[in-house]
C-alpha cells in the first residue's frame, strides 16, 4: 500500500504544511485538491513513505493517489 | 493533473460570475456593485435598522443567495460538515475592523476587482494596499499563526445561519414594512428581487465547487507561489471588463468614478485592512459567506462581525462617503483613525496569537 505513488497530507494551517515540507525531503507545498476538500488550506504532495512518525498535532490527513481519486490512509484523531 | 482540472473549473467559473456581476449593474445594481459583499451586508444592516444613513438600507437578495446556494450544493454533495470553535470572538473582531476598512475604501476585494474592470483606477491603489495587507498576513501565516483548530459542530449549530438567512427573506418578501429601505442613492438601485436572488444563488454554488476566493488567491502565490485559486479572481476581471467595454460602461481614470473616491492613501490602507484581516480569518468576505453556507459557524460569526463593523462604519462616520459633485469624498477623521487603529490592533492579535502562543505551548 505505502509505496512511492504520490500522497497528500492536509493540516489544519499552513504552518503545519510548512513544517511538514521541513520533515519529508523532495515534498512540496500546494493548494489541497477540491476533491479532497471544499477548504482552502495548503497541503504537502510527497512520494516517500508516509509513517506517523511524521504527524504532529497540525496534521490532518494523509491520502494516496490512486489513480485519479484519493483514498485515505492516515487521519489524525481529534 | 487535479490541480488542472481545478484551475478550468475557477476559470470558467471566474467568466460566468464576471457576466453575471455586470448583468446585475444593467439590471438596476449601483455602478461596479453587481457584487460587492461589505456594500451589500451594510445595506442589509441599514434595512434592519442596525445603522440608519438613509441612502444605504436595502435587503440585498444577493447576500442571501450566496449563503443558501453554497449551503444547497454542500448538503447535496455531502460537504455540509458544521465545524467552528477557532476562535469565534477573535474572528468576530477581526471581521468587524475587515468590514471598517473595506468602507473606508467602498467595496470588498469583490467589488474591487469589479471597479478595476470598469477602469477604477482607485481600485488599482487599493488592490496593492490589499496585496500588502495579505503579505504582512503571510509573514504571520509563515511564522505559525493559527487562530486555532475548528472543531466538528452539531448539524443544528451549522444551520442556524443559512435559516436565518431563508428567515429575512421571508420576512422581506411578506412584510416588507418592518424594513428600512433608501428612496434615494446606492440602497435605492437594485436589480429585481429575482435576479438578484438568482445571481447570488448561481454564484454562491460556483464559489462553494472552486472554493473562490481573493484572499487565497493572492496568499498562495506569495507562500507556495501557486496561481489556482487567484486564477479565478482574473478570469472574472477580464470577463467584466469584456463586458464593460461592450456595454458602454468602461471608463479609465480616477475622477468620476460610481461610488467612489481619490483618496489614495486611505484607499490603500482600507484595503490593507481587508487584506490583512482576511488572511488572518482565511478568506475574504466571500469565502467567509460561502464556509458559513457549508456549516462554518466560525465564518457565521464572522459574517455577523462584518455586519456588526458596517452597522458602527455608519452609526460613527468612519465609512467613507463618495465623490460627488458638492465634495472630493473620503473618510472623516474618524474613519482615518479606526483605519489606523484597526492596523495596529490587527497586528497586535497576528504578532499574540503568532510569538506568544508559541511560547506558552
């Protein structure tokens, strides 16, 4: 499941984009696709494994792309 | 790819909402001001007597339009998630000093870019006031600002707004007696009650699929320098400018201008307020419309900030008033000290919940 295909992490603001980039090298930064969200926050497009190791509290999911919709692989609880 | 398909959908959405902008105009709106979301939410206040300067009081149908088609196609697509709880105080204040500055300029980034299209070239002083006011709004946005999470909201909780908005208009087509409306300047031309219904409706849903927003547009190019979200706002000036120019209805300049002046200085630094505060609630008036369709009640509280901020623009002359004939137009003293006083508070909140925050968490 968690190859190299491209994922998405969506975060509840930007600076938890922005802190993520920091994390995930070769991620970057993007508005979050329409069909993953009616909001209009940035989200971090990757291709490297995702492990929750790389979540902090701004993190609020992460999707794959499987091809040409998302499908959810990590969300982060409330 | 996604990002493609985004990007055709804000365009050609952009072009229907930049025709329909001026169709309103030709249908009896004041001129530049098929859309303009502060003039409109003002006017509301005025009709229900929140302010009572007798030329701006009118129950736009437009404004409610926007919040119920946003609200009909987010329930129909299962996008009506009620969220809120970030801040919803702060928001209202925010939204409040948003709405002060956007009437010291006349009109909201919407309405800008609609003058713009015309040939306002105040607006064009006024676009780089807003464009600094949402950079200075990055630089927060950068450094972690955040208002905090919004959390998930009751159905009930997320419906109050949209209802009350089917509630005023009921009131306003049954008995309109109990409302204040101009019989003279800005708030006594308005396009037929179905019209504009319709437009804001069409409109609203449009804004809800594309997520439009001027606010975001210019943030994403200064932080990720991606140019989707503004391609939008592009899309609906040129289509209103092809427009304009067809209809008879461009003209260059800064003189002359409907509903407007040639103050500089506080036409940038209106706009910087809107700028400024807009980033700071993540959308400009639109958007904040369009979230509390979707059940945002953060964006609710914020629509009620902004017609809390037009009701005192009014009741305490820091709205500005128009070029005429008898005067130059601008805002009074006052007006130029709630400009100034709104920047220094909006940098006050950004810089707490910026470096303080941080510190205690």
């Amino acid at each position: 499941m968690d190859t190299n295909s491209e994922k998405v992490a969506t975060f509840h603001n930007h600076y938890g984009a922005m802190m993520f980039k920091k994390r995930v090298s070769g991620s970057r930064l993007a508005p979050v696709p329409r069909s993953l969200s009616s909001s209009c926050g940035t989200a971090a497009f990757f291709s490297s494994p995702f492990d929750v190791e790389l979540s902090d509290e701004n993190l609020e999911a992460v999707y794959i792309k499987e091809g040409e919709s998302y499908r959810m692989i990590y969300e982060n609880k409330e | 790819m996604t990002l493609v398909k985004d990007k055709r959908n804000l365009i050609l959405t952009g072009v229907a909402i930049g025709i329909i902008s001026v169709a309103l105009v030709l249908l009896g709106n004041p001129g530049n001001m098929g859309f303009c979301i502060a003039c409109f939410l003002r006017d509301i206040a005025g009709a229900v007597k929140l302010q009572t300067a007798g030329v701006v009081q009118y129950v736009r149908p437009e404004i409610i339009g926007l919040i119920l088609g946003s609200f009909i196609i987010s329930l129909l697509k299962g996008e009506f998630k009620p969220r809120g709880g970030s801040a919803p105080i702060t928001r209202f204040f925010i939204a409040f000093m948003v709405m002060i500055g956007a009437l010291v300029f006349l009109g909201c980034p919407f309405r800008m870019v609609l003058r713009l299209a015309a040939g306002d070239l105040n607006a064009l002083v006024a676009l780089a006031g807003f464009a600094s006011g949402i950079a200075i709004g990055c630089y927060f946005l950068s450094k972690g600002f955040s208002l905090g999470r919004a959390r998930t909201q009751t159905k009930s909780e997320g419906v109050v707004l949209p209802a009350s908005t089917i509630l005023l208009f009921v009131l306003f087509i049954a008995v309109p007696s109990i409302f204040a409306f101009s019989t003279s300047g800005p708030g006594s031309m308005h396009a037929p009650i179905i019209a504009s219904l319709a437009a804001g409706l069409i409109v609203g849903i449009m804004a809800q699929r594309t997520r439009m927003c001027m606010v975001g547009g210019i943030r994403d190019v200064i932080l990720v320098k991606d140019w989707t979200l503004l391609g939008g706002f592009i899309a609906i000036f040129a289509s209103a400018l092809v427009m304009n120019i067809a209809t008879g209805k461009f003209n260059l300049g800064f003189a002359g201008q409907p509903v407007a002046h040639s103050q500089h200085v506080w036409n940038f630094l209106g706009m910087l307020v809107v700028g400024l505060g807009s980033a700071l609630l993540g959308g400009c008036p639109l958007r904040q419309l369009v979230l509390a369709g979707e059940g945002n009640t953060d964006s609710a509280v914020a629509v009620l900030g902004l017609i809390a901020g037009a009701a005192f623009a009014h009741n305490f002359s820091l709205a500005s008033s128009a070029y005429s004939a008898t005067s130059v137009g601008g805002p009074s003293i006052y007006g130029k000290v709630a400009v100034i006083g709104s920047i220094a508070i909006l940098l006050a909140i950004a810089s707490i919940n910026t470096f303080i925050k941080k510190r205690e968490a």
